[in-house]
C-alpha cells in the first residue's frame, strides 16, 4: 500500500509600515527595524520610483507595503512577491501596485520603471557633482565637471542606467576604462574610472537597464575610488542629479480594465495604513 502525503502551498497577502528616522533608518510601528522598505525600494522600484532613495528621503517619510507570505501546511516558509507599496516622501505619495505583467504602475497605469536609473551605483556619497566651474583635485586647474562623482568602495558593482548599447569600452585619458552606452534615440551615458569590466560586456553589447557593466575603482586620473558618471541628451551634457528622464510606456486602455480592479482593491488596504490619500495620489 502506497501512503501518499500532499503538501499544501499558500500564499497570504501581509503588510507593515513605519517611517524613516535620521541615523536609525526605517523602523516599523513596533519598534522593529525594517527590512521590507530595503525590497520596495529594489523591486517595485527596480529603475523606476520618482523617489531617489539616496538623496531624497527624509526625517518622519513614511511607507507602508503589502507584500507576499508564503506558507507550507502552515508553516511560513518565506516571503514572495510585493504586492503593493506606498512612500510619503517630503509630503508626497507615491503608490506602486504589481500588475499581472509582473511590473509595477502608479493607480493610473503609468509604470514605476523610468527610462533611466537616477544612481547607477550603490554609493557612500556623493564626492563631487555636476559643476562646471569645479577646481580639478589632481590638476589643480579650473575645469568644468560634466558629471557626478559616487564614491563607493573598490569593486563595487556598477550598472547601466538604462537599456542601449554599448558604443565604448576602452580607456579614454584621464577618464581610465570607461564604458559609454547609447541608448535609444538621442540619450547616452558614461562611466569612467573603473577598476575592471565586466567580461561579458564588449563593444557592440547590447544592455538591460540594472545590469552589471563594470566595477568601481581608481582607473584614470582619480584621488580615490568612485564611478564618474554622465549624462548626454542630444550630446549635450546634463546634470545627471536634475535632468528629467523620459517615462516607459503606460497601460493601454484595454490593460487598464483589468488592472483597475485590483488596483483600486490594494489602494483601500494600503488607505488603512493612513500614509496620505492614495486614490488622489499619482
């Protein structure tokens, strides 16, 4: 006789919320420090909140995310897919909510992801920034610096900001190896300084927005390491900091009937955690 057990998957949808405190970082309303802000800002965002979670956020922020709880006969055994998240950040709401496609879109169908990363790299801070009268730390002579400047510990990695193609992967002066990307139509951007490339990433490659292209470093004509980053429209410089980056394509209407159902439905949960009004919101 053959005794056959069947295991019973399920999955809950859960929540938290909690504000930003300088120096203590996110804490939920038990007092607890969260980790789940550290997943909104990775997945629903993954390229695209209007939020820099680098540079933006500020004392008393709030969020609030409903995200996945995975049980096995009713044991929890792990945490799947954000469902949906809300920021209040310097006063204003942002809301994600995870479609079907598996990307995340404000309550009116427009999409998260932005065609470009505000900071392709996890960085300390920010050395030095876009300033076209800055004194050169090495040559000590007035030149203007068309770029940002992240300072990040050697070999951290550094990502494309957007989708394109690389056009140059090479060392180019005192830039040192450096790799430009032209993306579609009239964008490209640069990265200098690296300590290495990626090795599956040539001249010709064709890059997805996140992915790994290189490693920080000293490369150049460089005091310390960090990426040196720019931003060219029309091959005009811009401040990488300011510049307005183009949207990704929003829902279409017939997309839009099934997602408004269940976007208004995550809207009136994530309305409890009282972070602002969200059906008014983006």
């Amino acid at each position: 006789v053959t005794v056959a057990s069947f295991l019973k998957k399920q999955s809950y949808a859960t929540a938290c919320s909690g504000k930003w405190h300088l120096g203590l970082g996110w804490s939920l309303k038990n007092g607890r420090t969260a980790a789940w802000p550290d997943r909104a800002k990775t997945e629903p965002h993954n390229g695209g909140w209007d939020i820099d979670f680098a540079l933006d956020i500020r004392q008393q922020d709030q969020f609030a995310v409903i995200y996945e709880e995975k049980y096995l006969d009713d044991k929890k055994i792990g945490e799947g897919d954000i469902l949906a998240a809300q920021f209040v950040n310097q006063g204003k709401v942002f809301n994600a909510i995870r479609h079907t496609d598996g990307n995340y879109y404000s309550p009116k169908g427009y999409s998260m992801r932005k065609a470009f990363l505000r900071s392709p790299v996890d960085f300390f801070r920010i050395s030095s920034k876009y300033n076209p009268n800055r004194k050169h730390p090495v040559l000590k002579t007035s030149r203007p610096h068309r770029g940002v400047d992240y300072a990040a510990a050697r070999g951290t990695p550094i990502k494309a900001s957007g989708d394109g193609k690389v056009i140059w992967r090479a060392t180019k002066g005192g830039y040192g190896r450096t790799i430009i990307i032209q993306h579609a139509g009239i964008y490209t951007t640069l990265y200098a300084h690296m300590s290495k490339y990626n090795s599956k990433v040539k001249k010709g490659t064709r890059v997805k927005q996140g992915q790994v292209i290189g490693y920080i470093g000293t490369s150049g004509l460089s005091t310390g390491p960090h990426l040196h980053y720019e931003f060219r429209a029309n091959g005009v410089h811009k401040n990488p900091l300011k510049v307005k980056f183009p949207n990704v394509q929003p829902l279409n209407k017939q997309q839009m009937k099934d997602f408004k159902p269940a976007a208004n439905s995550v809207l009136a949960q994530l309305e409890s955690y009282k972070l602002g009004t969200p059906l008014a919101a983006n």
